[in-house]
C-alpha cells in the first residue's frame, strides 16, 4: 500500500489502485471488508467524496459488494477479475516499453530472452 | 445551499478588484479558490460574507442577498487572514459570542480543539502567538458549523504539525457533517487533494472552474522532438513549453489520447503547478 498520493493523477484512480492492489497481493482477501472511504479519507487526507468515487466503480466492476451499515466487502471473483484486466494490460505497459528500450541499447531478441531465462533460473 | 455570482464587479477607487464575474457554488462540497496575491479572492470572499457590497452585479445565497441581511449571514462564516476578533476578548467570550450568532456552534468541538492546540481559555487575545492566533481562527470557523464556511489564508504563522492536524480535523468534521467549505490558500500542494472543485482567479477574472480529478486527468506534460511535440500540441491548449536541444517539453490542458501513438513521454502535472503556469503574467512567462 503507497503511503502517499500523487497530485498529478486522479485521486479516485489512485484509490481503486490501491484497492486493486491490495486484492492482488492477497493482502484483503474474498469476503473481507475493504477499510471505509472514512478510513481512506483520514489515511490519506483525500475528500471523502473522492474516495467514494473510486470505491464505487470498483462496485459497479464488481470488485467490491456493499453491505449497507456494514461496510465494502470484497467479492468472491474480484481477484480473478482483477489478475485478467492486469493480463490484458501487461503487453502495453511492460513489454512495449520493454522492448522500445531494448532497441535503443541493441539488444537482441535473444539476448532478452536468455535474460529472463536466467531471472528464472 | 446555492451560491450565486452573476456579473459581478468590484472597484476600489480606480484599481477593479473583481470583473464581471459569473459562476454557481452549489452543494455541500469543498472549494479550492485559488489566484495570485491581488487576484480578487478576498474581495470576492467579502462580498459572499456580507462584510462589502459589490459594485456592480450581484451575488445571492439561496436568491437572497447577503449583506445587512441576518437570515443568511448566521449560515456563512469567514475566516481572514488576521482581524477576526475583538484584541481585547478572552478565548472563551469569543466562542460566546459565535454560539450566540451561529446556531450550529458546536462548543463540544470548541472545547477539544482548544486542548488540542493547547490554548487557555482565559487568554486575551491580544496576548497570543501569531499562530495560536491562527488557531483560534480555525476553532471558531470549524466550531461554528456554519453550512458555508470560508477559510482565507486561516493560518499565518501556524507550523506545519499544526496544519496537519487542522487538514485531519477538516476532514473528519466533513465527512460527519457535510457543508459547503471554501478555502482560499497559497499552500495548494498541502491541500490540494481535499478540493472537489477549483476554481482560479487572475486579475479579477475567473479563468477555470473545474472538478479537481478533472483537472488532474487535463494537465499533463509531454516531452519528445521538437517537431512531434509541436505537431501535437498544433490543435490543443497550450499552457507552457521549453526547449533543450532538440527536446521540447509542452504543458497543455486537455486530452492526452494521442500523445502515446505519436511516441511522447506523458506525465501528469500537480494541480500546484497548473496554477503557477495559468496565473503567470505576461512579463514573468518570458
């Protein structure tokens, strides 16, 4: 979890990241509640009004469930939903760049590859 | 409650202060207010509280006029820079006599924040700090729960844990209250992401009123070759740019849809730094 926010983006995109994120990392898991956009507003010294903006379209994507007087839950599928929207979006924001920077240094298709053979190694 | 701000002009002697501005407040919301020293903030901010007439157009709270007018004034509460209070008042007649005006006072949350920032309740006045001073200022203005409440520059000479708790206590009264909240400050990077909605003054103009993620996702920078980056910002808003050898950097206000095709770099821009480059004059621009 970032413990500060960037003024140059969105603030309700920056929530449903940290959301996202922390659903990712396991670190909220299926059926457990998500802090309060009270919680989020003291945490990070944001309008709760722009926190609720963010935890609602994570509603409307179906990430999160809201109990009402209860709180925000995390649903059953909301990881798997999330992994396969972050598929989607690896090829244009890690091996695009990947690959553009790779050419400006000359390194070759092969010598990438035996690079991540090695990472795994 | 609704605020609004149709025509307005205000001139003192030859120097206009504010000119022909319009625009609408409405809701429970916080409001950045933001321009340079001499921009009109405060002089706007005199004319919602009551305390000045404008000299021409008007401006209505709920379509009635503010000034001499008790029904409205006991819903606004204005907090300056300086000169809020009677030297001679001890602590406590000051919150006296703002229970007696507002009838949302809030003397429980008095009380705390008075603690917190360590006050005596007995001082006058005149025997404080410039920050405890300040500190008042933020007490009575958070205490009055006025459904429109206005901070102008609140806190000369507060340090900056004291700011923080001031931001935290800000919020947590909004959040179990809400109102409309109108915050005018040089500190844009501190407060910044408390704002729903900004608005700029310059030179007694209003040039940009905006939702403040809206803002956010509109100003960015993008940096490449000079002729990509003049190709294109050909068609779009441009704020401000630079050159180094044959990289240019431009500043613009809108969308960055095609920036990533045509190999830009994009980054967003702080709200803070949208405002030094929208209220720069002419003569420091060159």
């Amino acid at each position: 979890m970032k413990g500060q926010l960037d003024d140059s983006k969105p603030i309700y995109l920056q929530i449903k990241e940290i959301i996202e994120d922390s659903i990712i990392n396991d670190q909220i898991k299926a059926g457990e509640r998500v802090p309060s956009t009270n919680e989020l507003a003291k945490f990070y010294n944001i309008n709760p009004a722009t926190a609720r903006q963010g935890m609602n379209e994570l509603v409307q994507e179906n990430i999160l469930v809201k109990k009402r007087g209860v709180g925000m839950f995390v649903t059953e599928h909301a990881k798997q939903i999330l992994v396969e929207n972050r598929k989607k979006l690896f090829y244009e924001t890690y091996i695009v760049p990947l690959i553009e920077e790779a050419k400006k240094l000359n390194i070759s298709k092969k010598q990438l590859i035996e690079m991540l053979e090695k990472e795994e190694a | 409650m609704r605020i609004e701000v149709k025509d307005v002009s205000k001139r003192y002697g030859k120097k206009t202060a504010l000119k022909h501005v319009t625009f609408t407040l409405e809701g429970p919301k916080i409001y950045g207010l933001l321009g340079r020293n001499g921009a009109g903030k405060t002089t706007f901010m005199d004319i919602l509280a009551g305390h000045r007439l404008a000299t021409s157009g008007e401006i209505t709270i709920d379509g009635k006029k503010p000034f001499d007018n008790r029904e409205i004034l006991k819903n606004i509460c204005l907090i300056k820079e300086a000169d809020n209070f009677h030297e001679n008042m001890r602590i406590k007649h000051i919150y006296k006599s703002y229970a007696y005006f507002y009838p949302n006072w809030d003397q429980p949350l008095a009380d705390r924040l008075t603690e917190m920032y360590g006050l005596n309740k007995n001082a006058r006045f005149k025997t404080l700090s410039k920050g405890m001073a300040s500190a008042v200022g933020i007490i009575v203005g958070l205490a009055s729960k006025a459904p429109i409440t206005i901070f102008d520059e609140p806190y000369i000479g507060l340090d900056a844990n004291a700011r923080k708790q001031f931001y935290d206590i800000l919020v947590e009264e909004y959040e179990k209250e809400k109102r409309m909240i109108i915050f005018s400050t040089h500190l844009i990077d501190e407060v910044s992401l408390l704002f729903e909605e900004i608005l700029i003054l310059k030179e007694g103009e209003l040039i940009l009123q905006e939702d403040a993620d809206q803002l956010r996702s509109k100003s960015f920078s993008v940096t490449g070759s000079v002729d990509e980056v003049e190709k294109f910002i050909a068609n779009k808003q441009v704020i401000n740019k630079k050159k180094l050898a044959n990289m240019m950097t431009a500043y613009v206000y809108g969308s960055p849809d095609e920036a990533a095709e045509r190999k830009l770099r994009v980054e967003g821009m702080p709200i803070q730094d949208l405002i030094i480059y929208l209220t720069e004059t002419e003569k420091e621009a060159n």
